[in-house]
C-alpha cells in the first residue's frame, strides 16, 4: 500500500478526487474501483506497484500504429476499474473482488520495471489491461524512471481521469492511446453505467496540448454506437479537436463478459472507414480483422503502402525515417 494522491477529507470519510466518481469513501471501505481505500484515517493506493498482468507485446496489440511501428513494448495491467463495460475482455481482473485477489499479485516496484523492460529490449512501457488511471501513484512515480531509461512511456486508457491529476501525469508520458467507446453520453451510460464522455473529450485534448501521441479506439458494437450520426459526429470531434493526422481505429466487437450480442460484421467496420475517410480523417484504420487492407499505412501524397501489417505482426515498413521512399513526403504525427 501506498498513501494516495488527490483526496480530501470530509467529516470521518475520504472524498477521492482522482476521477469523475469522486467517491466517498468510509474507514475500512473502497472506493468503486476497488483498489483506493480508507484505512486508519487515510486514502491508501492499495495496490501500489502490484502487478495483475504483464506480458512482452509488440506495439501494435495496443493497438498504436504510427509510434515506432514494429517495436516490442512491456505491457503492465493491474486490478480492478472504475468504468464497468459490458463487454470487458479483462473483466477477470478489472471486476474481481480486489481484497481477494490482490495477496497473489506480482510485486514489481518502479525501478524492477525499468529493469526488466531494458533486459528484455523493450523500447516502451506501457500500462494496459484494466483502467491505468487508477494506478495513478505507480504510474506517477515509475513512468519518469522509465523515460530516464530511455525508453517510451504509454497509457492505454479509456480516459477516465479529472483534469488536474491527469495534468501532473502527462508531462511522463509519450503516448496517449484512448478508448472514445461512443460518442453519446445515453451510450456510456448504457455500456459503461456513467457518463464520463465530456471529461474524456477534454482529456484527449489535454494529451494533444502536452505533445503525447494520441491514437483513438472505437469498438463498434452493433446497434448501439455504429450508428451514421455517433461515428460522423465522433470522426469530425478528432479532426476538429485533435488533427485530421490523428490515427482512428475501428475495431470489432464480440460476445464477451456481460453482453452477449452478435459480433461486429465487416460491412459495420467498412461503413465507419468511409465515414472517416469522408469527415477528413487521414488514417482511419481496421483493427482486429487480420489481413484486411485498412490495417496498413499508406503515403498521404503518393498512395504508396508504408507499413504492411497483418494482425499484429508488421510484415514490412518501408518509411525512411518519417518519410515515403517513393515522392519523400513527411509524415505527419508519425513517431519512428
């Protein structure tokens, strides 16, 4: 345990300030994500620096296409979430009793992560799996050793986190990979149970603002957000909002945890890359439908295919540095 950041107290409680829940949090009790608990007067990070999951994945699992394509990265997960979507892929470990589970984690402090993602030749860290956001001291206090290192440090996110927290963090992060699930706050409510889209709007633009690289996820779930006027809107909000260069990827759903509807045709997928290719989105891709031509990056200037990949295997890159080999065109928000 660790003693918490961004809380106040209020009469005999604990008000959590960290994100958008602002939970109240009694002695001896969590808060909604399970891992921020009043003991003994205080607010403890209770699973600080205690690992759930971690694996050597390349970088475009995350997925993340145009920073340093190819590259090995060490992905870290944690327990427990404060967002509960239906269809979680992680929801063993982001919707488990916490106080149960946790006696069994993997210890690893800031510095054993350092260590382990330069032996293994890692050129990144990344925190992945469940909601990062809630591991906010450990991510705070190891993501600057990790850039000390050398190395890149990434969130995977589904951007639920209040601006000012978010603010001290950013300024240790490289890359901002954020999950938009939808573009209706009905639609967080109906997946997630809370709308926190507003907030996760402004965070992404925070991101921008502080230099991260930012790519946005979107799992079109059939008949709740793939509809003409979510993805239109959503697509037009990054071009506006963030950059017309700013890599969109589409993903697939399917049946999993609490919502056990058919999964996402390709036609779906298909209908939302010619809708951001129409709203001015200059890299709108097709994940998780391996071998399909919208996983590749293409010149902008001269149509030539730069990076082939097939799943999540990178078959080729053929930029030279941040440019085409063919007509010499740069790049833009490409990190290599």
């Amino acid at each position: 345990m660790k003693k918490a950041a961004y809380w106040h107290r209020e009469e005999s409680d604990c008000r959590c300030v960290l994100c958008p829940r602002y939970c109240l949090i009694k002695e001896g009790e969590n808060g909604f994500c399970g891992v921020r608990g009043q003991r003994e007067n205080e607010l403890y990070a209770l699973t600080y620096a205690q690992v759930a999951a971690s694996a050597f994945d390349p970088i475009e699992k995350k997925p993340l296409y145009h920073f340093f394509p190819g590259h090995k990265t060490f992905s870290l997960g944690g327990l427990g979430c404060n967002l509960r979507c239906r269809h979680c892929q992680n929801f063993r470990i982001s919707c488990c009793n916490v106080e149960k589970e946790r006696a069994g984690l993997q210890l690893l402090l800031p510095e054993d992560v350092v260590n382990l993602a330069v032996r293994q030749a890692c050129k990144s860290v990344v925190w992945t799996y469940n909601e990062p956001s809630i591991w906010y001291e450990y991510i705070l206090e190891t993501a600057p050793l990790v850039q000390q290192a050398g190395l890149k440090t990434v969130l995977v996110t589904a951007g639920m986190i209040n601006a000012e927290p978010l603010g001290d963090i950013l300024p240790h992060l490289d890359a901002y990979r954020l999950d938009i699930k939808g573009f209706s706050g009905d639609f967080y409510r109906w997946l997630t149970g809370f709308d926190c889209l507003e907030q996760i709007l402004e965070n992404a633009m925070a991101a921008k603002a502080a230099g991260c690289h930012v790519e946005i996820v979107t799992n079109l779930i059939p008949g709740q957000n793939d509809d003409e006027l979510q993805l239109r809107g959503l697509a037009r909000w990054i071009v506006e909002n963030l950059s017309k260069h700013t890599p969109w990827h589409l993903t697939a759903y399917h049946p999993n945890h609490e919502l056990q509807i058919a999964g996402t045709e390709l036609s779906s997928l298909e209908r939302g890359l010619r809708i951001g290719r129409e709203e001015g989105l200059a890299h709108t891709f097709i994940g998780n439908i391996s071998g399909h031509i919208a996983q590749n990056s293409y010149c902008l200037a001269c149509g030539h295919c730069l990076i082939k990949r097939n799943g999540f295997k990178v078959e080729f890159n053929r930029t030279v540095g941040t440019c085409c080999p063919e007509c010499n065109f740069k790049l833009p928000a490409y990190c290599c």
